[in-house]
C-alpha cells in the first residue's frame, strides 16, 4: 500500500484498511470453529441408517 496515498484515494485506503480490521476482528476467528465442524462433524449424522432420516414423515 501505499506510504502516503493521493488525497483522491486515502478514503479508500482507508475504508480498506477498516474494512480487514473489521474482517479480522469478526470474521476470522470463526474460521477455527467452522473447520472443526467440517473435519468431525459428519460423524455424529452419518451415524443414521438411511431410514432413520425419514422417520416420522409419510
């Protein structure tokens, strides 16, 4: 990035800059949290038999 933008692009820069703090701070940490479903969830569900997805339904 640049050290000292042109007027015309520091609100830019700027809006990028609030833009991965806000990423950073908000969105990120949950990547942990949604890995860790991908890796261990299926087994819980893949523990149905196929019928078992269907009970209770005509």
């Amino acid at each position: 990035m640049l050290e000292n933008p042109l007027p015309e692009y520091r609100a830019f820069y700027q809006a990028k800059i609030k833009t991965a703090r806000f990423y950073i701070q908000r969105i990120l940490p949950r990547a942990s949290g949604h890995a860790t479903c991908v890796v261990n969830g299926a087994y819980s569900m893949m523990a149905l038999e196929v019928e078992e997805f269907f009970l209770g339904q005509k």
